[in-house]
C-alpha cells in the first residue's frame, strides 16, 4: 500500500482539535461532575437525552477508534477515496470520543444514584435504543462475509448523526415545558456551538488544501443541526427564561417532582443511625 502523503497543515489540523477538544473536555467534566461535588437532585436535565447522547458519543468512538487504529478499514478508505485523501480521524478525535463516552457514561451513573422523582427514560427512546442495536446487529453480519469494514463503521457513523438530529429534542421540550432552563447547563451549550463553528472551519481549510469536499461527506448535515439546537438553548436562556427567573431550580419544583431512591421509613434501622 502506497504510502499516504503527509500534508503540509497537518500540525494546523491538529492545533485546530486540540483547541477545541480542550474546551470540550474542560466544560464536561464543569457540566456531568457538578451534581457530584454538589449532591443535587438531577432536576431538569432530560433522562432520554442523557441516554441518547451516550448512545451518539458510543457509535461515534466506535467509528473514530476503528478508522483510526485499523490498517485494514484505512486501506479500504484509500481505496476509495484515494491516496492522497488524509484519514477523517486524529489521535484527538479519539480521545474527544472517549472522554464524552466516561463523561456522559458519568450522566447516566448519576441519574441512577441521585433523586430523580418521577422522571424516566421514555419507551420512545428505549425503542430506539433497542432498534439501533439490532440494526447494527444485522450489518454486522452482513458486513461479515465481504470484510466490508469501512462500510461498517461508516453505518456507525450514520447512527452518531442520526442521534445528534434527535437528542436534544427532549431537552428542549423539557425546557420548553417547565418554562425554565435550571438545571441544564448552558455552559456546555455555548462551546457546543464554538466547537462546531471551528470544527467547521478546520474542515473547510482541510478541504481547501486537498481540493477535495470529502470530508463534509456525512458531517455538514449533523454540523449544521447540532448549531440549530444550540441557538435554540440559547434563545431558551437569555431570551425566553432569562436566568434571573430560573438561576436556581424552585424548592417547590424539588418537592413535586423529586423524591429519595431509598425511603428511611423502608428501612427504619436508618433512623436509628
């Protein structure tokens, strides 16, 4: 196998993911740690954005590790898109990838662990869970007689995008419901949108330099709907529920909608204790 050219940016392309998976990584652990320094009760996050972002982040780690580690997916690439294309994937997709897999794996923990009241992860979203499975279930065992890796993972790929189309409608009927944005960090939101505007233009000085639009192949659509979602978030904060009505969540919201996993009248030696 020919080897592939090393292009003259390639040191830009990297300064331009360790930036911004920098700030990513900074604000996700401010964001899906704060309940456990605080002890707080899990209000006004949305749990099937929670589960669905941990599907999104776990399909996605699975495309950038396989395209990144595996000579044999990289040939394929090569093979289709040609040799002087660079791999879509760097060291530091991966490790974005794994990062947001442990922070929101760390979302779902706390969800379990702390008070949620009535809140529960919906049948729509346990359905989709479930389908997605089976589906990528089934190309397995199709990709599995021709080896056909690279359309494998690109079917991966396909699922992280589909999810990032979908994941945040919960949260923002929640926000939209309730009338308030406590609870759900904004924080996240705002480098959210800087990441994807940067994202955007590392890409589209990647293609530049290549001559080639290759590499908005399957990510310009999930670009271009992750910074809708994000100005929608915003206009919910600063616009709709600006945070002088909602910085903090309502005891009486806590009350109705919160209670402990486990009942000290359940166990009374607990009382004694």
């Amino acid at each position: 196998m020919p080897t592939p050219p090393n292009p003259p940016n390639a040191g830009l392309y990297a300064d331009f993911h360790a930036g911004l998976h920098i700030g990513l990584h900074v604000d996700l652990h401010r964001t899906d740690l704060k309940p456990l320094h605080q002890s707080q009760p899990v209000v006004g996050l949305s749990f099937d954005f929670a589960v669905l972002n941990l599907l999104k982040h776990s399909t996605y780690l699975i495309y950038n590790a396989s395209l990144y580690f595996s000579s044999v997916i990289q040939k394929q690439y090569y093979e289709k898109y040609g040799y002087e294309q660079m791999i879509p994937v760097a060291a530091n997709d991966v490790a974005f990838s794994t990062h947001a897999v442990l922070a929101t794996s760390t979302i779902v923990f706390q969800i379990l662990i702390y008070d949620r009241g009535s809140q529960k992860v919906s049948k729509i979203a346990i359905a989709m869970i479930f389908a997605v499975f089976l589906f990528a279930a089934v190309c397995f065992f199709l990709a599995l007689p021709s080896h056909s890796w690279l359309w494998l993972i690109s079917i991966f790929n396909s699922i992280q995008a589909f999810m990032t189309v979908i994941k945040y409608i919960p949260q923002a009927v929640m926000n939209f419901t309730r009338k308030s944005t406590a609870g759900f960090s904004i924080g996240y939101i705002l480098l959210d949108f800087t990441g994807g505007t940067a994202n955007f233009a590392q890409m589209t000085v990647q293609s530049i330099d290549q001559g080639s639009l290759v590499n908005f192949f399957g990510n310009i659509g999930k670009m271009l709907v992750s910074i809708f979602f994000d100005l929608i978030f915003m206009c919910q904060r600063y616009v709709l529920y600006p945070p002088n009505e909602n910085a903090e969540v309502s005891p009486k919201l806590i009350e109705e909608s919160t209670e402990p996993l486990i009942k000290t009248s359940d166990y009374p030696q607990l009382d004694k204790a």
